[in-house]
C-alpha cells in the first residue's frame, strides 16, 4: 500500500521542532516562537499561540492546556480551546529544554543561574481557577555549572518521579529525580500582570 501526503499544514515560518498529536488535534512548537494548534479533521489552524521569544523546546497538552517551554527560559499553560494564556512561569534562568504535566504538577528541565536544575510547579485542577491560584515551586539541582549541560529528550511525570534522559549526545540511560525532598525556590512567578511568590 503507497502512502499520500494528505495536506500540508503552514503556518510557522521557520523550523518546527515540537509536535504532539492527541485525536484530531495536533499541537506544533517552532524556532519562530509559536505555539500552533491545528484539526486534522480540517486540516486548518485553530490558534497561533504568540508563545516565546525565541524557539519553542518542549511542548504538551491534554484535553483542557497546552504547556510549552522556550529557549527564552520560561513555562507557560494555554488554555486549548480558547488559545488564551492563562499562565505564565517565570523562573530567572536560560533555558527550558524539556516540559511535562500531570493532574496538579507541572515539571520543567531548565537552566538556571548556570545550573542544571529540575523544577516542579503545583497548580490547581481544571475545575478550579487557575489564572488566581498561588503557585508553589520545587527545585533540585541536578548538575552545578556545568561543561556540558543536561539536555533530555524525553521528560517524564508520574507518581511524584520525575525521569529525565541524560546528555543527549552521549549513549546514556535515565536518570530518576526523587523531588519530595527537593527545596523551594524563593523565584517569583508571574500568571499575566500578577507576580506570586511560593508558599513557605
């Protein structure tokens, strides 16, 4: 059986590096900055998502948000039907190379003041309003300063155990992060035009 190109879908005007299909929903991650929801059942856009400053490393999305992370160092969570912000993460740092989340936890790879760090928001379910709900933050060290920082190519959350890939050019295996011992961040998080701080 010979395969077809059914349709091609343009919109991004540089190289995409993030996709993620869910049904007849695909969710597209770009250098130019954007985050793209399209329908495969239309083969059209649904949102253009005006997401970071520059390329867009890491992206994911459920039935309600969209949770995708930049090179310009920040997380934020979309909401997927109406292509509106609703959050936004903002940890001082370089880079975000790899996001996931599930049920209350966001969790992030990131480079942080020269240090290779896992972090993991709590944020509330769907049902309650998360555009005014504090965040707290967790953050564990995993690399100090680092010659050649840690970069995954696969971030997995499940039961309070994060599972990130080591360097991605070297032939190695996954590392676990136990985070229920990890510190608060004392770094400000900003949702919109508000600035919240983590709970003691």
């Amino acid at each position: 059986r010979s395969s077809e190109c059914l349709a091609i879908l343009q919109g991004h005007t540089s190289l995409v590096g993030q996709l993620q299909m869910r049904g007849d929903t695909l969710v597209t991650g770009g250098s130019d900055g954007s985050v793209r929801v399209w329908s495969l059942e239309k083969m059209c856009p649904i949102h253009r998502l005006a997401a970071h400053d520059n390329s867009v490393t890491s992206l994911q999305f459920d039935d309600t948000r969209v949770v995708s992370g930049g090179s310009d160092g920040r997380v934020k969570i979309w909401d997927l039907k109406t292509g509106h912000l609703v959050r936004e993460l903002i940890a001082q740092g370089e880079a975000v190379w790899r996001v996931a989340f599930e049920d209350e936890k966001c969790v992030a790879l990131a480079l942080r003041q020269n240090r290779t760090v896992m972090e993991v928001w709590s944020f509330s379910p769907p049902e309650d309003v998360l555009y005014d709900r504090p965040l707290s933050l967790q953050q564990r060290v995993l690399q100090e300063a680092p010659h050649r920082p840690m970069s995954a190519m696969q971030l997995d959350y499940r039961q309070s155990q994060p599972a990130v890939a080591g360097p991605s050019r070297e032939a190695v295996g996954s590392q676990d992060v136990d985070m229920r011992d990890a510190g608060p961040s004392t770094a400000p998080l900003q949702g919109g035009n508000k600035t919240f701080f983590h709970d003691d």
